[in-house]
C-alpha cells in the first residue's frame, strides 16, 4: 500500500479463554479494525489470546510497539482478569489505586451488593482491583463496574476496553474523543470508499472486468468478495487517486450495471422494503425449504410492520393447499418443487395475507429428500407484484444451510427485480 | 493450568486483507482452536494479519517458534498469496518446484482453462506458483488448485490451509492423519469434557453455585458463559482429576437440577424436534415480532418435515385474525402484544395448520412502537400441547436483533416444556 511505512501502526489484541477454544467467535477484533480503517488506518494484526498471563503479556508488549495498541477484554473484578496488570507490566508502569475510581466503582458496587442483597465486603476486593490502574493512565468510564482505561506513553497509546461488544463500543466513542487518540488519528485520512455490490454475477466475471477496465493499484485498491450470495466490489481510494478510481469505476459499472444493485451498505432487505413503502405497496411471504427465514430478514429492519403484512410457512403440502390455496391438482401433478407451485405460492401469499406483492420459495435443502429428478438445492423462488411475476430456478447442490441462505437472498433480489421502474420490460 | 507448561505449543495465524479491515469474521481460528482443543491443546494465541508481507512474515516467524504452526489463508494463484513463499522465508527454506504437483495442478487448470475457453498460458505462472514449495513440504492434497502444505521442521510442525472453511477443514482431516501432526498431538491427551446446558437462570447464580460446589482448581477447569440466551457451563477434567471433576459436577447438577437441559451439545431446536418425533407429535408455530426465526431454527435441522407442519408470521392484526383466528374482540381489548393473544395465536397455529404442538410469540422488537404499558422488549411466548400450555412474559429492554433473539430461544424452550414427562405438574 502507498506510504503505509509513514502511517502509525495499529494493533488489536483482544483476551478470551472461550476465544482461543473455538467456543466463541470474536466480534471486537472487526468492530476495532472496521473502526479503525474508516479512520484510514489498517490494523497490523489482530492477536486473539486466553488469559494464561505469560501468552497475554507477551501479546501486550508487541501491542506497545506499534503506534496504537488496543485491547478488548479482561478488565473484570477476578483474578482471571489480568488485562491491567500486565499492560502496566508491559509499559513498565506500577499500578496505582485511583480514589476517586475506587470511590465511583464502589458506589456502584454497592447499590448491586444491596440488590443482591450480599455484604460489600465480597465485593471490596473487586473495587480495588478495578480501580487500580497504571500510573499516568485514565479511566474512559464505566462498563459495568469497570474501567475503559487509556494509557499514553507517548510512542504509543493503548486503549483497555470491556469484552462485552456493547460496552465496547460504548467506551471506544468516547476514546476516539481523546486528545491521544486524536493525535495518532489526526496522522491518516481516511480514505475514500466506494462500494458496488452486485448480484447474479460471479466472483471471477467481475474479476474479469475489473482487469479489463485497468486493474487496481497506484492508490487504488481493490477487493472482490462473495458475501451472503451478493458480490461486493470495495474501491478504497488514497489521496491524489481520485481520478484513476472514478475512471476505475467507471470502467467496472458499465459491463456489470445490469447486475450492480447499490452503491452503499444497506441489506436488500433494507431496499425492498424501502421500494414498497415509497410506492405504497405491501408484502408477504410464502415459504417452504426456506422456513421462515425471507420473513426472518425482512422482519429483521426496524419498522419493517408498515410493509409487512406477514408469512406462511408452508412446510407440508397441507399447509400449502390449506392456508395458501394452492391447488391440490397442482401439487399432484407439478409436485411441491417446481415452478408451478412457487408461483401459486406467491400468489396465495398475496391474496391470502392481503398484499400487493408475494415472494414464494420452495425447494429441497437436503440432505434427505432429493430424487435424481429434483437433486438436493433444486430451488423455486417466485415473486408477483402490480406489474407481474418472474421466476427463477436455483440448482446449487451444498449443505442445507447455504441452500437457504441462498433461496432467501434470491428470493430478496427477486423481489426488488419486480418492484424495478420497467419491469417487466426492464 | 496444571502441566501446561510440559504442554506443546500451537499457534494459529490466519491471513486475509478482509479480517484485518473486519469485513468478514474469520471462521478459521475458532475451528483450529476447537479442533486443537479436543485432542488437549489450548492454542496459545490465533493471529490475524492481512497481506502485507512483513506483517505476514513477522506472525509465520512466531509462529514456528512454536510446536505447532497452523495457517489459514494465502495459498491462491495470485501474487498478493504470499503464505508458501514467506513460510518458507521464515523457516530458512529454499522454494522448489516440485514436479508431480505442477503436473497435478496443472491437468486441473488445464481442464479449467478449456472451460472458460481461455488459454492455458494465463493459467502457467498460477499453476507454477501453486507447484512451489519449501524445501521438505509435502502436499495434503488439492483444494481447488491449492495444495495444502505441512513442513516438518522437527522443532515444529508448520501446516498451511487454504481459507475457505470448507477447504480447510476437508484438509486438516488429512493433516492429522500424517506421522508429524500424530507427533506433536500424542504429546496431549484429550481431556475428559463435560458440557451443562441451562435455561431460565443467570450467569451469575450459576457462578454461586459453582463456588458453594467447591469452585475449579487442581486440574478441574469451568468456564461459565452466556450464549444465545444459555448459560453453558463448561467442565474440562485433566488426568487424575476424574474424581474431583465427578464430586463437582455433582455438586453443579444438584442445585440446577430444573434449568438443566442437556448435557451435550444438541440445538434445543433439535431437542424439541426429537422429542415431538418420539411422540409422534407434529408442529406449528405462529409469529409476530420474532418473524419467522422460530419457524427457521426449527427448520435449519435437516429430517425437520416430518415434524414441523408450517407456520403462520402474522405481523399484522389481520393476518393473526384472518389467517390465526385470533378472536377481533381479544385484538381489541388486549391488545396484540398479550398473554391472551399469545394463547389464541399457539392455539390458532396448532389448529388451522393440523399440528398437535403450538408455540408462538407476540411483542414490541423495537426501537420504535414501544409504549409506557408496552413499551419495547415486552413479549409473550406461549406453547400448547397435548398436556395443556404454559405462557411466558419477557420483558427485557435491548435491541431489537436481541429481543427476537431472546424470545426465538424462549419458544423453543417453552416447547421442550410443555412436552417434559410429568408436565403440567412439572
């Protein structure tokens, strides 16, 4: 990357005993780094540890040479909370009792003691720990009953934050505030992004554009990704790159327009919904190998109940010829995978649940159940709204999961497809 | 941890440009680190780095200071997969084209070249790259055109895997099976594990009990974590800790005798699946402010047909009135978020979708429609069968994805409840 030796250098170091046994996945570490790159700095690494005190410490003493160190977790009231300690080992610093920490912590400790209706003697030990802090740091507030810490040494800053991801994040908008971490910000830009993202295309067709229109590179960096069945094309921009990234740009969004559906984050979910409102349409859902899970993503969006009227799932062809109407004769002769029946789904589902638009899907997610005729990831997605229906086929064998995850997302698209200005010409 | 430090060393570094700007959490790390920890070891650390060499370099070089190095990540056909080229810097290695491999690669891209109709040449310096191997390496086999490498280096034993999951995984089957790996892991012996899975208390009164149970130590380790609105307690026993580990789970079961669930690792929503199967019973759910999820988990377990009837997402009043037959006059007088709404919408499920078995959930998700009667994280949850039902009130303010969340996990509780032997009395 252009001048990335003049740019300070970040590290996340983020505590966890269930981290390193797999029992959780790590949240904190993306939410830093995503942070961080906004402002326009990349972190070096993001180094996961248990709470074994030698591997920590070791962790932290490498976080202190880079320009920004920042920590997530261990700053509980146990001894298995050893993240104070040992950065004040690492920086070289004593620790030190804040009174007036102690005082803050142990009034809080307090009012938990009486609710929990045991002595605060059990918890004394606690406040002192959590208001111990290195010499010269200063506490970020509260989280819970302890401390974000932030300790400037000059070289470098570190930041010591709660596990929790809330707490986190609540702590963190108040570091960013901070005269030092504004100095070592205040270094980078942030860099200009752009996002396409694109769907029915593959990974290696937009790779094919991109080279086509010039490559990446001289400030222009670009990422290709196959996420949740969508493509996303991220374009960061350094400073004096503008130029050759709009001509970048606009060398990728000719050959993939067709296939180019948003220019920022916002989930397809988000978009369809906002399609219905803005024409005062409402929708429903129809679901079969999907199980709810169209329904699940649009319901997902806050203030998704003024467009959604509601689901079936249809997972027997009972309840299909029961609640969606679907003929009976139909399901005999097309069987309850195949195009027939996802458009009659559609249909039922807009009629019977009183919307303007329907999304059907019915397929086989397997592993059981598929015939050489209808395999496993034989899928049927049908959307109808004012101006007409349109189908797809999937026939995507994998695990059961990503057949449904992919069923939904198409099912999303499809319905944004219908909704186009031109459709059904479009 | 007793013994550990006579323990081997692993360490996992995992690579990718998108993990270090938090655009994709990696899967990788936690999936060593599970794999690792079942055979007895705990990885020490897991590091992310992206691609820039020297920060890449640096982690490989920490890496084989270790006993064992594994890698994710880096081994594609383009210039920015550096993980072979610094593995083998970083071991003191030279490359070597190694002639079976290119043969092998090649046929493959060969064949992959005729597909697209693009000439083999653009494909010869990827197939090259993907040939060469440090000195020593050996493959363990292709995925895609990358081979999976593992380099004994007596001191340590250094595996490279390629980052998607389910390459990865398919490859460290291999690797486990190879006379290095059996090496390093028969210094460990797997330790016994015991998992307690609760519902319907806290975090912190599981601790208490823990504590007045004798508390871990002396080779008996307990985690005790949250998830997804569980509390798992996790008991790890090392050698010679049996009857220490047996005395304390004792100690654990008898107190939280009626929040235990399981003692394995089963989904409750496969649980619930499983118990309506041995009973012959069949399933509906019926779902406001959860939108589906209920029905989704139930059918993310594959077999789940044969149990699971459908189920209705009635997010507006006339859907749970026209679809549920929900009595208008309730609607009116409690309103849609109620105990008596939540009752008719599992009794209207059970009955206009042909199931034995009832569940649904009505509430405020939030952030908006919350009132100071009904404000947000109000929900009701009720399930019916055969025994009769039971109605649950949550009312825990959080966002929105919690919330449903929360009350998703709820359901399928509420469920296993009311199909418990000895229920209602229960």
């Amino acid at each position: 990357m252009t001048g990335a030796d003049r740019r300070p250098r970040a590290l996340v170091v983020v505590t966890g005993s269930e981290l390193v046994r797999g029992d959780r996945t790590d949240l904190n570490g993306p939410f830093l780094a995503r942070e961080l790159l906004e402002r326009g700095l990349e972190a070096a690494r993001v180094t996961i540890v248990g709470d074994r005190p030698d591997e920590l410490e070791a962790a932290l003493h490498e976080g202190l040479e880079a320009d920004l160190c920042l920590v997530s977790g261990g700053l509980g009231p146990t001894h298995d909370d050893r993240t104070i300690e040992l950065l004040a080992r690492a920086a070289g610093r004593t620790l030190l009792l804040g009174p007036a920490l102690e005082e803050e912590i142990g009034s809080l400790s307090r009012a938990f003691a009486t609710r929990l209706g045991r002595p605060f003697a059990d918890f004394e030990p606690g406040v002192r720990k959590q208001a111990t802090l290195p010499e010269g740091a200063r506490s970020l507030g509260l989280a819970g009953t302890a401390p974000g810490v932030l300790l400037d040494l000059g070289a470098c800053v570190a930041v010591a934050l709660p596990g929790p991801p809330a707490e986190l994040q609540r702590l963190w908008a108040r570091a960013v505030e901070t005269e030092p971490l504004r100095r070592v910000l205040g270094r980078v830009r942030p860099p200009r992004r752009h996002l396409l993202r694109l769907f029915g295309v593959s990974e290696s067709a937009v790779a094919r554009a991109l080279t086509e229109a010039g490559g990446d590179g001289n400030g222009v960096e670009v990422t290709i990704c196959a996420r949740d069945f969508e493509i996303h094309v991220d374009v960061l921009l350094e400073e004096g790159a503008e130029e050759r990234g709009e001509t970048l740009l606009a060398g990728l969004r000719s050959p993939l327009e067709r296939y180019l559906f948003a220019e920022d984050g916002e989930a397809v979910e988000a978009l369809v919904l906002a399609r219905c409102r803005a024409r005062g349409l409402t929708l429903a859902t129809a679901e079969s190998c999907t199980g709810g899970l169209v329904a699940a993503r649009l319901t997902s969006v806050p203030g998704s109940s003024d467009v959604f009227r509601g689901g079936v799932v249809a997972y027997s062809d009972a309840s299909k010829r029961d609640v969606l109407r679907v003929p009976g004769e139909l399901l005999r002769s097309d069987g309850a995978v195949s195009a027939a029946v996802a458009e009659a789904m559609a249909a039922g589902a807009r009629e019977h649940l009183g919307a303007d638009v329907g999304v059907s899907v019915t397929g086989v997610a397997g592993p059981a159940g598929g015939t050489a005729e209808k395999p496993v990831g034989l899928v049927f997605v049908h959307a109808v709204g004012p101006e007409g229906g349109r189908g797809v086929e999937l026939a995507y064998p994998a695990d059961r999961d990503s057949i449904r995850r992919r069923a939904t997302t198409t099912a999303l698209h499809l319905v944004r497809r219908v909704l186009e200005p031109g459709f059904p010409r479009g």
